[in-house]
C-alpha cells in the first residue's frame, strides 16, 4: 500500500480548471495563484504559467502545471460501456435498440434518470462521454467515416430537394 509520502504526483486539467485551488487546499496555505472565474461563460483564467513541484506536509510531491486547452477522451466506445455498464444494462431494457435516450417512447434510461434511480449528472457524463467516444471512433476508422459522411451528405440533398420543391409548390399556387 502506497502513501502519500511514496508519490509524486502531477495535476493536469483545462486551464481554470481549480488545479491551483486544489494544491491550495493540501499544502493549506495560499502558494499557488489563482484566478477569478470569467463572468460571461463561468470559466476560470490561465493563470499558472510554468510548472512548479511542491513538498507535500506529510511526504510527497505535488507537481502543478499549467493548463491545457482542452482535455480529450482517448477510449473507444467499448470502454465508456465497460466503465458504465450500469446504463448498457438499463439500455438493453429499452423499447428500441437504436435508443438514443434522449425522448424516445420506452427509454429504461430515462425511465430510470426520471425515478432518481440513477443520478441525472451521472446520465449526463455518460451520454458526453459516449458522444466524444463514438467521434473518436468515427476518426479512427475510415470506412465508417466515409460511410458516416455519405449519409450526411444524403441527409443535405433530401432537405434541400424538400425545400426546392416547397419553392416550386408556392410558384404554382
């Protein structure tokens, strides 16, 4: 069993992320330097700009970086079920096995979201997480990617076809 004192440990995250705040918290006292929060979108600020190695009171290292621009999701889709499968259980219940679970007729998901059987925030990361998940895998997989815009591409020509003949229905009347 590893402690504290055994570790060195970094803290990545989005800049603004409270990374600081955090390292605040553990050594108890104001080291690092942090930012207000943005009123306009919530965000916090850049405001840690080199990385700084910290000794913990109780042994160890705590390293404190700045902030990336953005986190990403480096898992496939399988491993987002895997990690969740609380939700891949409740979605084999579902009416539909295409179920998007967002307001179809006899989603189990929603169902279960709606009866507080499952946390709302944790439905939320799911279906974020899965979503980021399924674009990771569309990249990687060309022939799904070519397939994926071919039918986006079909989905453009119908709603500009359908517009074109509402056009020509307003013409003729």
């Amino acid at each position: 069993k590893k402690r504290t004192r055994d570790l060195t440990v970094t803290m990545i995250g989005e800049s603004g992320a409270g990374k600081s705040t955090l390292l605040n918290a553990l050594l108890g006292e104001d080291i690092g330097a942090t930012g207000d929060v943005r009123a306009s979108d919530g965000r916090g600020r850049h405001t840690t700009v080199r990385r700084e190695l910290h000794l913990l009171p109780g042994g160890g290292v705590l390293v404190d970086t700045p902030g990336v621009r953005a986190m990403g999701l480096w898992a496939d889709s399988h491993s987002v079920d895997a990690a969740f499968s609380d939700f891949a259980d409740l979605a084999s219940q579902c009416r539909f096995a295409d179920c998007a679970h967002e307001s179809e007729p006899g989603c189990a998901v929603q169902a279960a979201v709606e009866a507080g059987t499952v946390s709302a925030a944790r439905f939320e990361s799911w279906r974020a997480l899965r979503k980021e998940a399924a674009a990771l895998d569309l990249r990687n997989n060309p022939h799904e990617k070519r397939k994926a815009e071919r039918k986006s591409g079909r989905a453009v020509d119908q709603a500009l076809e359908a517009k074109g003949n509402a056009r020509a229905r307003r013409r003729e009347e």
